[in-house]
C-alpha cells in the first residue's frame, strides 16, 4: 500500500467504525436497560394494583395464589392450538406483614418466612395507612409483549441503519480529506522532481493556511532563492571571467607586441601593465576575502580599539584624494570615548570601501561626515555623503556581488563591484549589520551597528 491518500481514507474509516460501533454499542446496552427497567416498572404497578384490589374487595389475603395466580399453584401445562396462551410468568412475590410467602415467584417459596433483612429491601404495601405486605422483586427478566419487543427490534434496526450510514459519510469524507491533506504533497512532489530536473522557477498555489501551507509558502520561498542564487552565481561567474579577461588581455596584448618587437617596453607602457596587475591582484584579493566569508573562516584580530581614532584614521587615508577633488571629509564623535573589540584592519577597510564609494559619487563643493555615537548596547557608524544618490531600483541590491549600478562609469574606473559586498561581510561577521539610505539628488547614508 504505497498511496498516502488510500492509507489515510482507511485510517479514517477505521476510527471512524470504531467510535460508531462503540457509540452503537453503549446506546443499545442504555436502551435496553432502561427499557426493561420501564417494564419491570409497568408489571410492578400491576402487580401491585391487582394485590391491593384483591385485599379490598377481600379483606385478607386467604387464596390470593390461587384466584389471582393459578398458574404458581397448579403444574404447567403446554397451550394446545385452540387455547388462550398462558399469561407472562410473575417476577414478583408478596410477603403477609408476618414476612411469609402467600404470593411465591423465583426463590420464594410459599409459606416461607423471610427475615427482616429481606423484607427491607422490598416495597412494603400500604392500604389506608397500615403496611398489609411486602412486595419482592425476585430479578427475573420480565417477557416484553409484541409491541415492546417490536419496539426494541425497530431501535436495533435504526442503531444498525446509523451505524451502516456513519460508515458511509465516513468513507467519503475520508476520501475528500484525504485528497485534500495529499494534495498539496503531491504538488511539493512533482515541484521537488522539477528543481531536480533543473527547473528552478517553481511555485505552488498556498490553498491554506495550516502547516502545509507553510509548507509549500517556504518551498516556493526556497525555489525562488534557489533561482535566484543560481542566476546570481552565473551572473558572477561571467563577471569574474570579464573581469580578469580585460587586465590579462591588456597584458597579453603588450608582451606579445613587445615580445615581436612591435613596441618597445617604455616606462609607461610598463605602468600600464602594472596597474593592470594590481587590478588582478586586488581582485584576487577581494575574492578569497569573501570566499573565508562565505566560508565562515574570515579571521578577526580582535583588540580593543577607539572608535573616533578610527574615523579620523580613514578619513585622513582619502583626504588628500578629497582636497583634490574640492570635496569636505570630516569627522563627528561624541566626548566620551567609545571602544569597542574589533579587528581595527577590517573595519578599516569597510569603511574605507564606505568612504571611496561617497568620493567617486559626490561632486565638487560636496562633503563626506563619518559620525559616531552610543547605540543601544553598541556602536553605531555613520559614513554620510552629500553625491548623486542612489536609484530605489538600485538600493536593494548594491551589496551583491559584481553589481554595478553605473556599469559605465564603474567599468572606465577599474571597479570590480566587490566592495560593498566585502564591507557587509565584514560587517557581518562581526555580529553587527549594516543599512543603507539614499535619495537621488540629495546623498547617502550608510550606517553601521557594533555590539559592545
């Protein structure tokens, strides 16, 4: 049995029979007992009315047995066919006040005294006040006339027609539930073989909102990801190689002309070639900086290091690049000193990325602030630019990888699109976060959170 749906509609069913059968069961024994506790009643109240109308009219109990009850005294005989059946046997007997038998049924036998043990359990029979007997019950079960037992027969018919009908409403409501709990399990299955066939661009209707739909939410939350990070690594995987093809083709270019002798290697031919490779070495760099992120093996040498000191460090490195270019680098703390234990080289160059990004995107006349203050139980740093701003359709992704909201400008300028990347990572792996605020026109404000 490999279906989930068929194990689930049988499982269903079963509890489904169980709890009728059971039900049916306690109903039938209830109604039963209460019927016959009913009849026993009705045949008491008979009883009791022809003994107490026999003492009446008599005044004594003298031949009760014999006028009221024949049958107790004479021997049983068979009903021939033409003869009136023989009345329904007595299940109760009546005692005299002296505790003797005059009416005998079951274990009572005539003229048999009874203590007083036994006659408190009966009910004794009162005439104009004074207690003339005690009628005993002798625990016989009672015979049910037609219409009782018809009674009884049409209550079994009924519980046995619920029974067989609970079943029923069982059986197909445990089929639609089933189908309906193994349908969107079906739906994760043909998706999952989907992703593994490499269709990544998989998404299932959320028809509920219970655990399988979050269930199959997260699946397609997972699937999206899953998209999207294949589409990213193949996107980087292009760039790198773009990347490192424009300096080695630089390079090949030059070797080959200088090695044919078609140009001679000059000082500047030679600054060239340099420059391209610092290029590919910062490239290098930066990509293994975020493979130990990835990784989770960047190390930090941590000390404890003042955090003013530390803007005013990076913000002298990019002054003199400032100054020539008519830009204002300056630096805010608060009085108290604030230190915190960080690797002071990473966080440098975080916010050295942080900072030559502000230069390359704020005009003449514009200004860089690195500001510092108490947050929480933290640090929190602030690198504020009065440039061009960001686009809202950039903002979301300008710490991916490779990504270049100026393609143009950040191609001329040598960028590899790996430095917010890397200030994130740094950022991160010193437990702290970093956000970004901008709007065109107007600058951008990166701030940075360090726990203490």
């Amino acid at each position: 049995m490999k279906s989930l749906s068929l194990k689930l509609t049988l499982a269903f069913l079963l509890v489904s029979l169980i709890v009728t059968g059971l039900a049916a069961l306690f109903t039938w024994q209830a109604t039963t007992r209460e019927f016959e506790t009913i009849v026993v009643e009705r045949i008491q109240a008979d009883f009791t009315a022809k003994v107490t109308t026999y003492y009446q009219e008599h005044g004594s109990w003298k031949g009760i047995a014999q006028d009221l009850f024949p049958r107790l005294t004479q021997p049983q005989q068979l009903t021939a066919p033409n003869k009136q059946p023989q009345p329904a046997p007595v299940i109760f007997a009546l005692a005299d006040p002296n505790g003797m038998i005059i009416v005998p049924s079951g274990e009572y036998r005539p003229k048999e005294i009874l203590s007083k043990a036994i006659l408190a359990d009966g009910t004794p029979l009162e005439i104009n006040g004074i207690v003339v007997g005690t009628i005993l019950q002798t625990g016989q079960t009672p015979e049910l006339s037609a219409t009782e037992e018809r009674y009884l027969e049409r209550t079994n018919q009924a519980l046995l027609l619920a029974t067989g009908a609970a079943a029923i409403v069982a059986l197909l409501l445990g089929a639609f539930l089933a189908r309906s709990l193994t349908r969107p399990i079906r739906a994760l299955t043909d998706a999952t073989r989907a992703v593994a066939g490499g269709d990544l661009t998989q998404k299932i209707p959320v028809r509920s909102q219970d655990e399988l739909g979050e269930l199959t939410a997260s699946f397609n939350q997972m699937s999206a990801d899953l998209a999207q990070a294949t589409q990213s690594r193949k996107q980087m995987t292009a760039d790198i190689a773009h990347d490192l093809g424009t300096p080695l083709t630089v390079l090949g270019g030059y070797l080959e002309a200088m090695q044919e002798g078609v140009l001679k290697a000059t000082p500047e031919r030679i600054t060239v070639m340099h420059t391209e490779i610092t290029h590919l070495q910062h490239l290098v760099r930066d990509l293994r900086t975020l493979s130990l992120a990835d990784a989770g093996q960047m190390s930090l040498n941590r000390q404890q290091v003042e955090i003013s000191a530390l803007l005013r460090r990076v913000a002298s490195s990019y002054q003199l690049a400032a100054e020539q270019n008519g830009i204002r680098i300056s630096v805010e703390a608060e009085s108290t000193p604030l230190s915190l234990q960080i690797d002071e080289e990473r966080i440098a160059q975080a916010l050295g990325n942080l900072v030559s990004n502000a230069l390359r995107y704020t005009a003449e006349g514009g200004e860089i602030s690195l500001q510092c203050s108490v947050f929480r139980e933290g640090a929190l740093i602030v690198v504020e630019d009065t440039g061009t701003g960001i686009a809202p359709e950039d903002l979301s992704r300008i710490f991916e990888r490779f990504y270049r909201a100026d393609q143009a400008r950040n191609l001329v300028t040598g960028e590899s699109g790996l430095g917010l990347a890397i200030t994130r990572s740094i950022i991160e792996a010193h437990g702290g976060e970093i956000s970004v605020d901008s709007e065109m026109g107007r600058g951008t404000r990166f701030e940075i959170s360090l726990e203490l």
